[in-house]
C-alpha cells in the first residue's frame, strides 16, 4: 500500500497491525480501518484490467482512471469492452451468479474471442483501488467449459495488499468438481473475507437508455433496475419521497439548459392503475403553463432525464453507453464537465463509450482516452496517452478528437456514399 504514513493515522495503525498475525484479525481490522477512513473520503474504483480471449479481445491490459471515454469504430468492442464490468456485477447480483451471467451471454463459446489460438481459456483480472492506493484489491477469475459445454471455473483468485486471500481450485473443489460452477464471490458463506470486493461489483450500474420502454414500460414487466430504462419510473417511485423531490427538482434546473420551456418536474401516480408517471411544466401563455407526461417527452429529453438520474443514484461505477445520443451538440460538450462535478462531490468511477467529437473537448486529459483499434488478432485497447502519434499531434495544436480519429475512422469510410448506384 505504500509507504504507511500516506494513510495517516489508521494507515499507519493498519501497517502495524499487519505484521501481527494471523491474516484473520488482519483482515478483519483492515475492513474495520478502510470501512473508517473510506466511508466518505476515498470510494473505490477499478484501476486496472486485463483481459483475455474475452469477446473482440485476445489480449487487454490497461489502466483506467476515474473518468474513461471508450471510443473506436464500430465493431470494435466498445460495448463488449463495458459489458466486462457488467459480467462482474452478475457475477454478484441477486438471483443471478456465474452461470446465470454466462448463460445471459449465450454461453462460454459466445464468449471467447474468435481470435483465440493457443490457449482458449477466458481471464478476467482486475485491480480495485482508491486515489491513495490504487492496488488494494485484485480478482482474478478464469473460465472455461466442460465436455458438455457447461461452465467451469479454471481459476479463481482474490488478493488483498499484495497478500492471497483465496486461490482456487482447492482441495474441496478438487474433491468436488461440482463445486467450480459457482465462484466464492457470489456465495455470502465464502467471501466474508473479501465481502468488500463483492459489494463493490454489486455496485457497478450499466444505463443505456431506451426512449419508447419508458413510454411504454408495459414492455418491459416484471423487469426490475432495467439498464435500458423499462422500470425507469418506478425506480424514481421507489425512491424515498424526500430525496426523490430534491433530484428531480436539480434535474428540472439541469434540463433547462436543453429544454428552455420546462420549468419543473414532479411524479404522479396514475389514480386508476397506480402507475408511475414523470410530469413536466412547461412555460406556455397560460398563466399556470402546461403539463405534458413522460409519453410527450422528446427522446433527447427523455435520455439526459435518465443520465442525469443515474449519475445522482448510487456511489459505484456508472456505465454509460453513448450519452450523447440524441443530445444537442452544445449540451454533448459540456456532458464531460458535468461528469466531473459529480465525481468531486461523490468520488464515482464513470466509464462511458462514445462516437462524438463533442465529448472529448476541453478539459478531457490523453490518458481518459481509451482506443480500440480492431485487427485480425483481435481488439487491441490502447490509452491516447501512451501513443507518441497522438502527443505530437496535441503538441503540435490539435485537439484531442483530431488527435486521435485516426485511430478510429473506418478505412474506406467514404465508399458508403456510393450504396445505392
């Protein structure tokens, strides 16, 4: 963790502490330390993945800072590359688990890169830190299939400070074969040890708003924290009243920027069906206005409602899959910003895919840039930082986005204006 004193007083008393025995009480005062010190200050993020044989990739190792725009053309990885961290947060949610998280993918030969040779196994390594010490937490887990195409964990490990706290198979799944269809992180009785790990996963929130589901959520029944927005209404009903009010009433006064007319925003339940709707005032040459429900919402209104929600709901990683969609060009640029602001009053990872120059304008560093470029290899994911084409490009007075389209363009882009000769 470094030096001890770069944790004050309870890292220091940490430091100490570790070299007592036995790694029981050492875990144990170790949460009860981080739980101290983290609670408010420093919230965890992932600050590092490497992957393999997962999807468009073969071979993936980067850092990742708080903030990280994923950007390449397309069928390149990008959502393949955010579904990663959503596969983690199966892995741990409730009535869900390893199985159920590969199955969602249509199963482990979905899964594998088709540019795997060698070795087919599939690796997914993490590292989970803070601002202070960015390699706290590591898990490691690798998969594969059985003879009868059902999936088997190959390895499973969990390290915390340089220290194994797991390492699987062992002997009781060497005993039990069966055991290695379920990994320690989802079973509560196995990861109390590292219960801080899973509870970060569990945190992780993927949104990618659906416009015509929340105006139709009849669609999406029985759904619940629906990432393309079906439940999206009753997630702000289930919301304690007091807090519910409070955001929808900063959300009206950030909508203003891209909806001038609205002037605020309330939910009402319908009296017949007890269904959940979002109401909008809007300034009209009526004294009191006029009111319009979710159903009237333009789709860009629609979807900066939904990312403005969702970057105020929860303190773990947010998942954002093309933000700008439907956005105003002048209202893109200063989506980064926001984000920003946010992340100084909550400390919250946000990862988010993106097409649009706006997004990488003033204020977005060379090392939150993480390129895919495909290849007959496979996907090869790169920070713009590391890249001396791009630093001589940005030295020489680009902008980002100029800086690195290069790397992103289609080749032959242009040859789609000729369909239809």
């Amino acid at each position: 963790m470094g030096h001890p004193a770069s944790r004050g007083w309870v890292g220091f008393y940490v430091w100490v502490i570790r070299r007592m025995g036995p790694l029981g009480s050492r875990l144990w005062l170790y949460h009860l330390a981080m739980a101290i010190e983290r609670s408010s200050s420093r919230p965890l993020r992932f600050t590092n993945v490497v992957i393999n044989n997962w999807r468009n990739f073969t071979s993936v190792n980067t850092p990742l800072n708080r903030r990280a725009f994923i950007i390449g053309p397309n069928a390149s990885g990008k959502s393949n590359f955010l579904d990663i961290f959503r596969f983690l947060h199966d892995l741990v949610a409730v009535g869900r688990g390893f199985e159920q998280a590969i199955a969602d993918r249509g199963g482990v030969s979905n899964l594998r890169s088709l540019a795997a040779r060698r070795y087919s196994d599939i690796s997914i390594k993490v590292r989970i830190g803070d601002e202070v010490d960015p390699n706290i937490w590591e898990y490691h887990l690798v998969f594969n299939q059985d003879n009868n195409q059902r999936p088997t964990i190959k390895r499973e490990t969990v390290v915390l400070d340089g220290a194994e706290v797991i390492s699987r198979p062992n002997e009781g799944d060497r005993t039990d074969p069966e055991r290695l269809s379920q990994t320690y992180l989802q079973q509560v009785n196995a990861n109390k040890d590292f219960r801080e790990v899973a509870d970060f996963f569990n945190s992780i929130r993927y949104l990618h708003v659906v416009p015509q589901l929340i105006r139709e959520p009849d669609r999406s029944v029985g759904k619940r924290d629906d990432p393309y927005g079906g439940d999206f209404l009753e997630q702000v009903a289930r919301t304690q009243e007091r807090i519910q009010v409070s955001r929808l009433r900063r959300i009206a006064d950030a909508l203003k920027v891209a909806v001038p007319q609205l002037e605020s925003l309330e939910l009402k339940r319908d009296e017949v069906r007890g269904t959940p709707h979002l109401r909008g005032r809007y300034k009209h040459w009526r004294s009191k206005g006029a009111w319009q429900t979710e159903d009237q919402f333009s789709d860009g209104t629609l979807r900066l409602l939904g990312l403005l929600w969702a970057t105020l709901d929860g303190q773990g990683p947010l998942l954002l899959e093309e933000p700008e969609l439907s956005l105003h060009s002048e209202v893109i640029r200063f989506l980064p910003q926001m984000f920003s602001r946010i992340q100084r009053q909550s400390g919250r990872q946000i990862l988010a895919s993106t097409h649009s120059s706006f997004m990488l304008g003033e204020g977005v560093g060379m090392n939150e840039v993480l390129l895919l470029e495909p290849s007959e290899e496979g996907t090869k994911a790169e920070l713009a930082g590391n890249l001396k084409q791009v630093r001589m490009l940005l030295e020489g007075g680009l902008g980002l986005y100029d800086a690195v389209l290069p790397y992103t363009r289609p080749e032959s882009a242009q040859q789609i204006s000729l369909f239809g000769e």
